[in-house]
C-alpha cells in the first residue's frame, strides 16, 4: 500500500484525548516511542493498520511520543484472529503495515518499535506505562540514536566444512586407528569415527559461526546471535551457518557491508545474505543488563 | 531490503516476520487489552511463519520450524 499523509493534527492534544479515549469498541495500536520537543509538532506520513483513514498520531509522554493509531477491537478479537488463523494474506497485511509505519519513524528518528500487537483500551494506559519505564525508554533511545539494525545470514558450502572436518585431529586419530584395526574392531571403531565426525563439525560450525559474528561485530556497536546452525547433519546444498542482528551507525553502515562482504569472499565456500536498514528490532531491551 | 550478491529485491515476509514477532519494546502487558488476544495475534503470525519456514527448508534441508522452537 502506498503511504498516506495523515489528517492534521498529528500531535494529539488533551483535548483529543478527551475526544477519543476509549469509546465502545477502539482501542489504541501502540507501534513505538520516540523522543519529541514537547514543542514540537510531526508528521508520520503513511498509512497504520486498519482502518487506514484513523491517523497514526504521536501522543505526548514528557519528552517522549507514544506513535499510537485508533484501531477498532473488533480487528483485534478471538474470534477475528482464529477466523484468519490460516489467512497468510491478512496476516501478511497486518505484518507489512505495521513494519511500514515502524520503518517510516525509525527512518526520521530513534525510535524504539514495540511488539507487534500491543493494543491498549486507553491513551492513558499507554501514557502510564511509558511514565512506569521513562528513564529506561530514554537511555535506550540515546543507545540506538543514529544506528539502524542490519539483519546477516551466512551460509557454506558442505565441502568448506568438510575440509575443516577432515584436517581435525581427532578425526585423523580416530580413522588412523580403524586403519590399523583387525576387521571385526574396525566394525566397532566405525562409531567411533563417526562421533569424532561429528564432534569436529559442530566445531567447525561453532568457529565459522563465532568468527564471522566477531568479524563484524568489529563494524557494529553491538550485535546478537539469533541462530546457529543447530544440526552436524551436512545436508542440502548449502548449510546455514549463523543468524544474527547487529546495532550499526548509519554512518558506518557501508563499512559494515564492506566488512560482511569481505569476509565472504576471503572464505571460499562461504555465502552471505544481508537485510537492511532496520529500525533496532533486536535493541531495544529496557534491561541494561542485556545492553551491549 | 534482502541483498544476496548483487541481486536487490523486495524485504521477503520472512525477513519482517522474523523481527515484528519475537523483538521489540515490552511496556507493561498486563494493561493490554488482553493477554489472550494478544497471544492469539502471535498465535496467527507463528502459523504463518512456519508455513514460510516450511517452503525455506526445502532449500535447506531442515527442519527450520524446530530450529526456531515454534
């Protein structure tokens, strides 16, 4: 869907507060927080969810904005949900709109994206729980401010991995023993030979994996493994390697690239994929704990 | 966008999915409208994704739904 200048205003004021609070039957779709002047007055110039003449809006909490849209209950109910449960393009609809408005805000501003599908009963709801979480939500803000989320996949070839496998040592002791073993031993030495097999591609796995994430993280500011490859069964044409996320300065986004693509042609065998710029999906936990 | 190599293409529902639906801010929940519906959304959206992750492990050759604990 192509996006749409909302309806004037795009702030809301208390007295659109009153006017739109919690009548039957709407809710408030919560997208993310941003840092706003209280002064200041902005747009967000595509269209939300459904129904997409309802504006989305950035609702005032201090310095922060809620960026929130009016959406009916209805569209959010048991019964709407389960009855579209095996409906790819509705919930397809629902993903790209969401991630639409998510991309539009991040794309001006830090902005912290909300999981998908918080809807609360009232603005207020939504003003006291980023009151309750405010110091948290600013500093988090400053820590993703200028940086966008690049999402990595890489991939090898089975043989790249093969060849790491063949040269580790205990695979080579294990296959010089069977070499050297009676017919019948060699039979029982085979399970042997296997298990260093399969020890030494879940090492193999586990270096490719942590060198390419350390490789990177090198560009970034922060990063996260989502996923490694989590079978030693080398099937398929290729064999996925590592998925992560990495908190990237929009600055040095092209080293970044620059960086991933490197790396992939220096290793033969090895494929890389990458998608980008996103707002700081993987980023944006309030515990400082997990603040890299 | 997904970049492979040099080829440049629309953001696959994958690649969205994969961040709309486990990441971003949690705020107090329990002053959702409900819990239960909300669940639900994620519900509907995990059943996609594995039908998404199905026709990917055609090309990998695993089981990409398990792999993601769905």
């Amino acid at each position: 869907m192509k996006g749409k200048l909302p309806a004037s205003p795009t702030v809301l004021r208390p007295t659109d507060l009153v006017d739109n609070s919690s009548s039957d039957g709407w809710g408030w779709y919560l997208y993310g927080i941003t840092k706003r002047d209280p002064q200041e007055e902005f747009t967000i110039g595509v269209a939300g969810l459904s129904p997409a003449d309802e504006p989305v809006v950035a609702l005032p909490v201090g310095e922060l904005g809620a960026i929130v849209q009016r959406v009916g209950l209805a569209d959010f109910s048991t019964e709407k949900i389960m009855a579209h449960a095996g409906d790819a393009t509705w919930f397809e609809q629902l993903v790209r709109q969401h991630e639409r408005v998510v991309a539009a805000v991040h794309s001006e501003r830090a902005f912290l994206p909300t999981k998908m599908g918080c809807v609360y009963p009232n603005p207020e709801d939504i003003i006291e729980a980023i009151r309750l979480g405010s110091d948290k939500l600013v500093a988090t803000l400053g820590r993703v401010e200028g940086c966008d989320e690049w999402g990595v996949k890489l991939f090898a070839d089975p043989a790249a991995i093969e060849a790491l496998v063949l040269r580790d040592v205990r695979v080579e002791q294990a296959k010089a023993e069977i070499a050297n073993a009676t017919p019948g031993r060699a039979y029982f030495l085979q399970r042997k030979v296997e298990e260093a097999v399969a020890s030494a591609t879940e090492s193999a796995l586990l270096q490719m994996a942590q060198g390419s994430y350390d490789h990177l993280l090198h560009y970034a500011i922060a990063g996260e493994i989502n996923q490694r490859s989590g079978s030693t069964r080398l099937t398929g044409p290729e064999v996925a390697i590592l998925r992560a996320s990495f908190l990237v300065r929009r600055s040095e986004s092209p080293l970044f690239l620059e960086g991933l693509r490197d790396y992939t042609e220096r290793h033969v065998g090895f494929r890389s994929e990458y998608s980008g710029p996103w707002a700081p999906y993987s980023f944006v936990s309030l515990d400082e704990d997990s603040a890299r | 966008m997904t970049h492979n190599a040099q080829d440049v293409r629309e953001v696959t529902l994958l690649e969205v999915l994969d961040r709309v639906i486990d990441r971003g801010v949690v705020l107090a929940g329990d002053i959702t409208i409900s819990v239960a519906d909300v669940d639900l959304v994620y519900l509907g959206l995990r059943l996609m994704l594995c039908s998404v992750l199905r026709a990917e492990q055609l090309h990998y050759g695993a089981s990409a739904c398990e792999r993601r604990d769905l």
